[in-house]
C-alpha cells in the first residue's frame, strides 16, 4: 500500500507525495524530510525558479513537446503561484522538500495534466544550478554595488579632507607622513579588485546548465542553446556532467566574498584603532556609535568591530564548500545541496558590512589637527633627510647611517632632533623638517605626496565611473 505516495489523476502529487512517488512503496520517514529538506532557506530561489521554469515551458512548446494551449496554462500556473509566493499566500504542503517541488507541485495543482508536464526533459539537477547561477549572477551585482558605494564615500571623504596628512605606518611604528586621502584611497583601491573579482566570478556563473538533465541530457529534442539565450546566459554548459556537479561559480564567488571580507575586517581595525583614546585620529558619529549598559562614559566601535568579525564566517563559510566539493565523484550529489548556505549567508554578510561601513565612515569626524601633529613628528622625516644627502651624492647606505647617527645623537639627548639635523645635512633640513614639509618633497608616481595623490584622485574617479557603467551595463 502507498497511502500518500501517488499522484491523483490530475498527475499532481496528492498532499504528502513526493516527486518519486512512483518508485518507492511507502512515503518517506519524517525525519528523512526533516533531514533533508532544503525549503526552508532555498526560498530565496523561488523568483529564480519560476524565471527559469518559464524559459523551459517556451523551449517545449518550441521543441512540440507541449501543445500551445498547455504551454499558456503552465505560464499562467507559473504565474499564480509566482504571485502566491510573492505575497506570502503560497501554502506549503509536508511533501514540499525544496522550492523546486513546492513550485511544480502548485503548477501541477493549478494546471492538472499540463503541469505535469513541466518537468519535461528537466531534472532538478540541472533545474537547480540553473536557478542558482541566474540567484548569483544578480547577487554578485548588487555586492559590487555595495562595494562602489563603500568607494564612493571613501573618495567623497578623500576629497574632503584635502591635504590633511597622517603618519603612514609599517610595524604599526610611525613611518613617513602620507596625505590622509591617500590612507583612504588605499582602502578604495583594494575595493576596486573587489569589484573586479566579484564581477569576474559573475562572468564564469554566466553559463546556462538548463538541458543537462539529470546527468546525461535527454532523447528528446530540446535546444539548450535558445532556453539559455532566453534567460539571457552568454553560454550554454559544454558537457552535461559537468553542468550538473560545476560549483565552481558558489566557490568563485565565496572567495571574492572572503576577501572582500578580508579588507572590510582590516578597514574596521583601523576604524577602532584611529577612534581609541590612544589614538584619537576619528571620531564616530553618535548614530554610528554604541554605549555601554555598566560604564556611563564609554563609546564604542561595534559596527567597525562586527565588520572585522564577519570576515571569519566569511572565510569559513569558503573554507566548508571547498570541503564539501572536495572528493564528490561526477555528477550531480545531494551534498551540492549545501552549496546555499554558505553562498546565502556570505552574500547578506558582505553586503550588511558595506553598508554599514560606508554609513560609519561617511558620517566619521578626522581629527586632523592630531594626525597633523602626529605627521609632523620630525622622526618621520629621516628617510628624506637621507634622500637630501642622496641628491647631493651620497651612497643611499651611507646616507642611511649618518641620519641614523643623528636619530641616536637625538635620542641620547644630545640635541634637539631638527638641529642636529641641520649640522649634518645643512640649512635644507630646516625646511625638509618644516610642518609638510617631508610630505611636499613626496613626489614619486603612486606616492603618498600632494601632486602624486593629485593625479592618483583623478584615476580613482575614472575608475569608479568605469566600474559604475560596468555595473549599469548589467542592469
Ligand atoms: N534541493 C536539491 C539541491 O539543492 C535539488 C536537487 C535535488 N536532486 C536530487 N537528485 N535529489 O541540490
């Protein structure tokens, strides 16, 4: 006896059927549903499903696989239940283990015979990467969105803040003094690869694996090639097996969310580094700031914190696909199941991040009279007092050793720094050591100087506007 299993004789499945109804004599255990259903977060594909759903039903009705007047029902079945979902209406049934059933059990329901035969020359195999790469394609867009606006602010406020300047660090040790914009920049331009990737990795998910089936493809004669331009693909998969197991573009895209993670988390370190007493270079705004619930005078970083931390779930969230898909023979496995999670959750993560970063530091205070007089730290001039030296001559190892000389002579209280300088380089010291002074010298390609950062705003500009119209292109 199969008291559930079978399907009526409309062909839907009755209410706890399953799509295998057929095979199997007895319905599933509930605890293998509980196990293995994936609906309650692959909801998110549903829009997907249904775009991709009516691609197929116009490719049988192409192939003569179904009649005219069934293909406008299936659409129109499509459409109802699509309008269903949307407005939270759509009732799920026990037997519902992924969206992709729950879908064609409603098509099924509301269209009878022609619903059962959607699922015509498809398995849910190909269906799913199908849905999954159209989810991904637009999803990394809208990251990448996320991402120019994060730039835009950090240009917005390079512009801003001018010609301020703030020690650049190596070994967190005061090293030579930058324009504060070129600091802000250099955020900016690590997001630029970050776009860069994440736009990369859209490219290679731009590839429709509708028509592989469930491995092998299939006797009846559909055309790949048109469903995947119909639903506006670059391509169509080469190789069934292939199309069918490929994660490649869930883990591409994890990585370009990992490390985009990566530089959000290092952004955020030096957003509680800079806001710390100690240092006292930003101030948050108060609605971007936190209080304490014990200690009545604290403010606190936690936004910058959070956007430090959410690069380890980032980061393991790549780490656990990869071993996931590590040692899964061809093709299609139900461990590929566990590709959304992980994708799902990084997607949100990132962009929860962006935003919240672009908001702190769009509305963040620089104190530049501290960075200025943390800049002007005569110490921070050494390098170009050698180079002063340099200019006139001198071996750069020779040089090097004299200034070092003077920094001890310093340090041992011998003299004032900036004296001691001018007896070993001459009168030029005075000015090398003047406020700005280190930094006006500055003027290498891509350097940290006024007139390199000049020029390196412009390229900044026109490599946002670039990547904006990149961005638009897709929309
Ligand atoms: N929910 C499944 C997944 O995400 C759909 C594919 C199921 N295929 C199968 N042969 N059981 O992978």
């Amino acid at each position: 006896m199969k008291p559930d299993a079978n399907p009526d004789e409309s062909g839907a499945p009755t209410v706890s059927g399953t799509l295998w109804a057929g095979r199997l004599d007895v319905a599933p255990a509930d605890e293998l549903m509980s196990f293995t259903v994936s609906l309650p977060y692959d909801r998110l594909l549903a829009a997907d499903d249904i775009a991709a759903s009516h691609a197929h039903v116009r490719g049988l009705v192409r192939a003569g696989l179904l009649s005219d007047a069934d293909g406008v029902a299936v659409a129109a079945a499509l459409d109802a239940t699509a309008a269903e979902l949307a407005t939270d209406e759509f009732a799920f049934a026990p037997g519902d283990e992924d969206i992709h059933t729950a879908i064609e059990r409603r098509v099924t329901e509301l269209a009878g015979t022609a619903g059962a035969r959607l699922h015509t020359a498809r398995s849910r195999n190909d269906q799913v990467a199908c849905d999954l790469r159209l989810f991904v394609k637009r999803e990394l867009a809208a990251v990448a969105r996320g991402v120019l606006g994060l730039q835009q602010v950090l240009a917005e406020r390079a512009a801003e803040v001018g010609e301020a300047r703030v020690p650049a660090y190596t070994h967190l040790q005061r090293a030579q003094p930058v324009l504060l914009a070129h600091h802000l920049l250099a955020h900016g331009w690590a997001l630029a690869r970050d776009l860069d990737r994440l736009l990369d990795a859209r490219r290679r998910a731009d590839v429709s694996p509708l028509g592989a089936g469930a491995s092998a493809g299939t006797s009846l004669p559909i055309d790949p090639d048109a469903t995947a331009a119909d639903l506006g693909f670059a391509a169509r998969f080469e190789n069934s097996l292939d199309a069918v197991s490929d994660r490649d573009f869930v883990a591409e895209s994890l990585f370009a969310l990992a490390l985009a993670g990566v530089h959000l988390s290092r952004l955020g370190e030096e957003i509680v580094w800079w806001s710390s007493e100690e240092v006292r270079f930003l101030r948050l705004d108060d609605a971007w700031a936190t209080g304490s619930s014990m200690m009545p005078q604290k403010k606190n970083p936690d936004v910058a914190e959070l956007a430090r931390a959410r690069a380890g779930r980032l980061i393991g969230n790549l780490t656990g696909l990869l071993a996931t898909l590590k040692g899964l023979p061809l093709a299609y496995n139900r461990d590929l199941q566990e590709d959304k999670e992980p994708l799902f959750d990084s997607l949100a993560q990132a962009r929860g991040a962006l935003v919240a970063l672009a908001g702190l530091l769009g509305t963040a205070s620089f104190d530049e009279a501290r960075m200025a007089a943390a800049a002007d730290d005569p110490f921070l001039a050494a390098t170009d007092l050698a180079e002063v030296l340099v200019s006139r001559g001198v071996p750069f190892r020779q040089a090097h050793e004299r200034i070092a000389g003077v920094v001890r002579a310093a340090l041992a209280g011998e003299g004032d720094f900036a004296e001691l300088a001018a007896t070993e380089v001459g009168p030029e010291a005075v000015e090398v050591l003047s406020p700005g002074g280190s930094l006006a010298r500055r003027t290498s390609p891509g350097g940290g100087g006024a007139g390199p950062v000049a020029v390196q705003r412009e390229r900044f500009a026109a490599r946002l506007a670039a990547d904006a119209a990149r961005l638009a292109a897709l929309e």
